[in-house]
C-alpha cells in the first residue's frame, strides 16, 4: 500500500482536491460523505492550502482539519511576489502540517498557474518538499483560458518556469483553455475541468497500487515522467458501452481524452498507458498493436493492465512531452503580456511622477 | 136580675169610653172671628171667601168662595145676622156665621168661621178678594243628572251635568241639593256647585252640579241619583226629588298584547370524524347560534366527555371547571354565531359521542322573572378503532428499539461527518 500525499494550494487547486475526495465517495451526491468511506486504494493524505478564507469554506468534501489557512491581511491577489513572502513566513507552519501526517511514497501538488497563492507557494513547497524529503513530488498545473488577461499570462509563464527550478520530478499540465469545450458557464466549466483532472488522478492512484499484468508502478511512472521537458500530461477514455480495446486507447490519445492539447505523436517522448476493464475486452493481441504504434512514434511505453469483472475498458495514458508547441505559444503571449505590463507600470510611475510635481505645494497656501 | 145590671154598666162604661177616645179623634175644630171688609176675602189653605156685598139696613151680606183662585166660586149665599153659611173644603168643612155687619169707609162683616177637620196651613184676610190671594200648591222639582259620554275607556274623564226644573204648580223653597259620592269614580273636577238653599219658580230651571269625574275601573255602573229636598210657599217640605241615574260604560283600555320575545340558541355538535384511530385526536366544533329575537344571558356550555376520552385542549374561552370543560359568556345577541373547537382522544377502543350542554336565561319582554332554557346537542358515533400502528405497541420492545437505536445510530454518523467536514 502507498502513501500518497495530495496537497491543494490556491482555490484551483483546493477546488481540484475537493473533486478528488468527492469521487473517492464513490456516489454522485452531494451526501456520500454521509453514507459513504473514501474507497482510496492507498493512505492518502489531501491538504488544502489557500490564503482566502472563503475558499476554504467553498470545499465539500475535504475534512476540516486538512484545510489550512494562512492568514494574510489584504490576501494575496495575483501578485506571486506578495504571495512568495507569505509562504516564507508561514513556511514553518505547512511542513509540520506535512511531517505530522506520516511517511509518504509519493506526493502531488495542484495548483493553478496564474493565480497568486498557489502559482507561488507550490514552486516553494515543491522545493521545501524535495529538501527535505526523497519522495517524488509531481506537480499539477493548469493553465489560464487565454482571455484571462496579461497579469495571468505572466504568472503563468514565471510559475512554470519557477516550477522547472524548484526541482519537481514533473509537471502535469492541464489546459483550461483547451479543456473549455466542456461548455457551460465558468462555474460548471471549472466543475467539468475539476472532475475530469479528479477523475484521472484517480485512476492513477487506483492504478499504481493496484495488481497489473504486464506491470506498471510507481518505478515505472517515475521514469516516464524523468523523460521529456520534465512536462507531462494525460490522456484519459472510460467506454460508456461495449468499445473495442482499441478504440479506448485511440480516444485517451485523442484530444477528447487529453488534459493538454498536444499531438501524442509528434511530442510525446515516454508514455504510460494503463488498461482496465472485464478480461473479455482485454485482448492482448490488440493493446499490444495499438501500443506498438505509439512507441514506434514516441520513445518506450509502459503498460499495464488491471482486470475488473464487468467494467467496460477504459484507458489512462501519462505523457512526457519532448517539446510542446502549445506552451511556446503561450508563453509567446506571455512576453507580450509582461511588456504590456511593464509598459502598464511605467505610465503608472509617470503617473507617480505628476503626484510628486503636484506634492512640491504640499504646506503651501496661495498669497494674493 | 143583678145580672142585667151588671151588662147595663159594662156597656154603658164601654160606650162612654168608646165616644171619649172617637171623639178627640174625629172631629177637630178651629175658630176664627174675623171682621172683613167689602171687597176683601178670607182666605183658609186655597179658599179664598169674598166678601162681595154688605147691605147695612137689611142687615144681610154676600159670600162667595172661590177655590185656588178660579173666576168662577164654588159656592155663594147671602145671609142674613146669625145664619151660617156651610161649605167643603178639602177633607173637612167650614161654617161661616154672620155675627154682624158694620159701616165704615166701606162695609163691612163679623163673622164666625169654624173650621172642621181640615189641616189648616194659611188662614188671613185678603185684600182685594180672591183675585189677590195666593195659592200655594205642589212644586215638582225634575232632577236630571246627564253625562257627556256614557262610553268610555278606564281613566277617561266624563262631565256629569245635573240640571233641576221646577214642573209643579208652586214655587219650591228651601230647595237644597245634594249629589253622593260616586263609586268607581274619583271627582276630578268640580265646576258648579250650587247645594242652596234656594227657590226655584214654577217652570224655572237651574244647573246644580257640574263636574268631572274619572272612571277607575271597567264596568257598566249607574251614577247615583242626585237629590233635593225642597218645600213650597206654604213651607210644605216635599218627599225629596231624586235625579235620573245616567248608566256609564267602562272599558278596560285595550292594553296591546306585547309579543313575548324568546333567545333561542341553536346548539349543534359536530366531530372532524367519526372514524379514528385509537389515541388519534378528535376534534369537535360546537356551534351556537342565537336565532331568536331576544338576547340571552348566563350562557352555560358544558362539554361532557365520556369516560375512556380525554379533554386535550380546546379554545380559550373554554376552561376546566371541576375536570369539565364549560364555557360561560356573560350575554349572547341576537343573530349572535359562534363556533368553539376542543380536541379529546380516546386511549381505548369503543363507540362514543359527545355532549353538549347549553343553559341560558333571557328576558321575554312581558314577565317579570328571566326564562331559563336548557338544552343539549349529542354527536353521531364516533368509532374508535385500532390504531395503525398499534399493532407495534403490542409488539417486543426490540421491535422498536432496534430501529430507535440504529436512527440514533446514523444520526450519531451524520454529526461525527458534518464535524469532520466542517471548517
Ligand atoms: N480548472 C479550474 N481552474 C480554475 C479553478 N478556479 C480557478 N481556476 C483558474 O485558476 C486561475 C486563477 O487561480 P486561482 O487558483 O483562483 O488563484 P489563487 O487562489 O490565488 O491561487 C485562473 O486561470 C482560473 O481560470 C477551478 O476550479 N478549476
Ligand atoms: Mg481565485
């Protein structure tokens, strides 16, 4: 059995977390906590981290003791600067959240990008993390809708990379750009989001301490994710019906299965890809074709397989990426989004500099 | 022999004593020499003798006599000294003797009247003759007593007029009047009272009592008869003179039949259902309703509750008196409605109803004394049958423990993960 640690910083990732728990209950109401154990294979552990109160509060599922929040007067805004010294200061009082909760075997962070809380704390937690333990830490990152505005790009861009320095054994990505075909309005699009990355984690967790054939485990996906740009991302298909095998690992591979838009074949460098359904879907003959294809394409494939009576197949697939067109685009918009903001704070200080030509009457009185 | 003596002497005192009683008795005799004039008259009661004539040498005179002044005499002579001229008057007779006759400025004669058996009221010398005598005679006081109205009502006032006439032939004296009190009548009013003395001339006529009287009391009554007692000129008193006697009718006044006014509360007892579970609640509606014309007062609601029910609750004007739910209003008016609920429940199995006693008072407008009324309403049967879930109670405790003990249970769960969950 593994021991998993899971925390959420900042409402994204809180919220992502929150989603977890929620379909660890199993039961699709809002009541399952009631009547319902959390069916987690392993000892996870799930931390929220947030300087919003209010954020906290929203959280459902997730047990009051594991929602930690650190105080801060004015919050932290999306000002990653502000959000760097609160972490600092309150540094102590997270890790003796984390050390007072056991030994673990592997940790996750979730966290948005462009935020304030979490794109600063997670990059410093990761860091403090991988100091003091050696536990893999995989962080899980998503990303803005593009529309969200210049300040947002431009966290994006410098928690990712802060996110590279801080020494993570991998970034996860998640689009919510990409992912926004989902539809809906903001709230259920992020619902949607939430429970499709929930989803996958799951699975995985599920995956990793679970009897395969062909075995994949936490060796396996440490080396997957050691591959590539250190980014990653998953692909994930669940049959509703009666699908080919086949077809199931085409889907995860697709965009419709992808956290992340990206062409498998073309980026990806090392893949997982884990089977699960009723023996009578699992034809080995298949899977071994249609992963064939994909490590002719990409670099090595793990794969694994997990028999289930009566499930329909379903298909989760870990990508390293080698390059990633998409994230170069985004941070192209970045740079345009940090010289605009530059730009922003220059007028503004000219502004400043109006105020203080004004300011030199400061005490005087007019004499007539 | 001394026998017939004896017979003699007997009869003899018998006669004597006989003709000394019949005569002091019989005849009464009175005398009167009068010297009279020619031309003059005598005048005993209503006869008046004239003395028409005087012939001093022949030494004879002429009489004659006339009777209550008539033209013509009854009787007339000429006599001479010393015969006597004999006539009736009345019951008894006069003799007239002439003693003489004189000279003078006129003639004139003595004479010897002797008056037999006659009640003598006027004896005197008239001058002139006859013709200047005056006559008494016999007057006839008519009394009429009238009233203005002889129907009337009780407490109505009638004037009541009593009128005299003089119908006889004399003059009345001393006339005096007198008028009694009146039964069932009270004097209201007196306006004329002329009680005398006083004359009343033949033919005249006099108003002697008017006033008003009030009728007390219903009935046909005759007013009593007023009266007057009266004498002529000769100062004969008469029997006394009686009025007529009016007849008055009196109504009793038609006192209008008062209708009598009655409070009539209409008293009804309805339940919510007739059928029920046993310990279910039964809830009754008393209804009362004053369609009457009178309002009652000292309303009294009793609730009687049978045995095996029990008084739950109920509105609150309704309270416990004695462990019986009444409930008292002080007045309850006319078209007056209200409604009362209370709620028993039965704890055993069985048919029951509900009574309602009511009891009021109310004035009817005509008596004296309040009417009291009481009444009461009784509901339909209400069946009280074996509850749903009776059939639990008489099952083992565990039966419903157990349920008890696993929804403490749960609810024990749910707080532990609504404390777990919550921040
Ligand atoms: N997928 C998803 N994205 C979210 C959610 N909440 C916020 N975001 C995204 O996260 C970014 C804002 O970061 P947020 O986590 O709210 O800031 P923080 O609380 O200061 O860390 C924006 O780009 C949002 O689109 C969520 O519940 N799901
Ligand atoms: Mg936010």
């Amino acid at each position: 059995m593994l021991n998993i640690l899971m925390v959420g910083n900042g409402q994204c990732g809180n919220r992502i977390l929150d989603a977890v728990n929620k379909q660890a209950f199993g039961g699709k109401t809002k009541f399952a906590k009631f009547y319902s154990n959390q069916k987690f294979k392993s000892r996870v552990e799930t931390i929220a981290v947030n300087t919003a109160i209010n954020d906290l509060k929203e959280l459902k599922f997730t047990k009051g003791k594991d929602r930690i929040h650190i105080p801060h007067l004015h919050g932290v805004g999306a000002n990653r600067n502000v959000g760097k010294s609160v972490f600092n200061d309150n540094k102590d009082l997270i890790m003796r959240q984390i050390e007072d909760r056991g030994r673990f075997d592997v940790a996750f962070v979730v966290t948005s990008a462009s935020g304030g809380t979490g794109s600063s704390f997670t990059p410093m937690l990761i860091k403090e993390l991988k100091e003091r333990y050696d536990f893999p830490v995989y962080a899980i990152v998503v990303l803005p809708f593009r529309e969200e505005g210049s300040l947002y790009l431009q966290n994006a861009a410098f928690c990712l990379k802060d996110m590279r320095d801080s020494g993570a054994d991998g970034i996860i990505l998640a689009d919510n750009q990409f992912l926004k075909q989902l539809g809906g309005d903001v709230e259920s699009a992020y619902n949607g989001i939430n429970d499709m990355i929930a989803d996958r984690i799951l699975f995985l967790l599920d995956a990793l301490d679970s009897e395969m054939m062909m075995v994949t485990d936490l060796g396996d996906f440490k080396t997957v994710m050691d591959g590539g740009a250190g980014l990653a991302t998953i692909g994930f298909y669940r049959a509703e019906k009666d699908v080919p095998v086949k077809t199931a690992i085409q889907k995860a591979l697709s965009p419709s299965g992808l956290l992340f838009s990206t062409n498998v074949y073309d980026e990806a460098s090392r893949a997982m890809v884990i089977i699960r359904g009723d023996k009578s879907y699992l034809s080995i003959d298949d899977i071994s074709n249609e992963v064939e294809k994909l490590s002719s394409a990409v670099g090595h494939v793990f794969k694994g397989i997990i028999v289930r009576n009566g499930e329909y197949p379903q298909v989760l697939a870990v990508l390293t990426l080698e390059s990633a067109f998409e994230l170069e685009k985004l941070y192209a918009i970045a740079v345009d989004a940090i010289n605009q903001e530059r730009e922003k704070k220059e007028r503004v200080d000219s502004k400043k500099e109006v105020n203080k030509a004004f300011s030199q009457l400061d005490g005087l009185e007019p004499s007539y | 022999m001394i026998k017939s003596k004896r017979i003699f002497l007997l009869v003899l005192c018998s006669v004597i004593l006989l003709m000394t009683l019949s005569g002091s008795a019989s005849a009464r005799f009175e005398y009167y020499e009068e010297e009279i004039k020619v031309g003059d008259g005598y005048q005993i009661n209503n006869y008046v003798i004239d003395v028409t004539d005087v012939f001093l040498s022949d030494k004879l005179a002429v009489f004659k006599v006339y009777k209550n002044g008539a033209d013509k005499p009854i009787y007339d002579d000429m006599i001479g000294i010393n015969d006597t001229l004999n006539f009736d008057l009345e019951n008894g007779e006069v003799d007239l003797k002439l003693l003489s006759v004189g000279s003078g400025v006129l003639n004139r004669v003595n004479v010897l009247i002797t008056v037999k058996n006659v009640d003598i009221y006027l004896t005197e010398i008239v001058n002139g003759g006859h013709e200047y005598a005056t006559y008494s005679g016999t007057p006839v006081i008519e009394l009429t007593k009238t009233v203005d109205e002889s129907n009337i009502m009780v407490d109505d006032i009638i004037t009541v007029t009593v009128t005299a006439k003089n119908t006889g032939d004399d003059k009345a004296t001393n006339v005096i009047f007198s008028d009694p009190k009146q039964e069932h009548f009270i004097l209201d009013k007196s306006i004329l009272e002329q009680t005398g003395p006083m004359s009343l001339d033949i033919g005249a006529s006099q108003t002697v009592f008017v006033y008003m009287l009030k009728a007390t009391e219903a009935g046909i009554f005759t007013l009593k008869s007023s009266t007057a007692t009266f004498s002529n000129r000769a100062n004969q008193a008469f029997p006394q003179a009686l009025s007529t006697t009016p007849t008055v009718t009196v109504t009793a006044p038609e006192i209008p039949e008062v209708p009598k006014k009655n409070a009539v509360l209409e008293l009804s007892t309805d339940v919510d259902s007739m059928n029920v579970k046993r310990n279910d609640q039964i809830t009754a509606t008393i209804s009362i309703k004053n369609t009457g014309d009178a309002p009652a007062s000292a309303v009294w609601i009793e609730m009687v509750i049978p045995q095996d029910l029990e008084y739950v609750s109920g509105d609150s004007t309704i309270e416990v008196i004695g462990g019986v739910p009444k409930i008292y209003m002080g007045s309850f008016g006319v078209q007056q409605e209200k409604e009362f609920t209370y709620t028993v429940k039965a704890s055993e199995l069985g048919t029951y109803t509900l009574t309602t006693k009511l009891s009021y008072e109310y004035d009817n407008g005509v008596d004296a004394e309040s009417q009291k009324v009481s009444t009461e309403s009784v509901t339909g049967n209400v069946y009280v049958q074996k509850g749903k879930y009776d059939a639990l109670l008489e099952q083992p405790i565990y039966v419903y423990v157990l349920p008890i003990i696993a929804i403490i249970a749960i609810g024990a769960w749910i707080f532990h993960r609504h404390k777990q969950y919550k921040f």
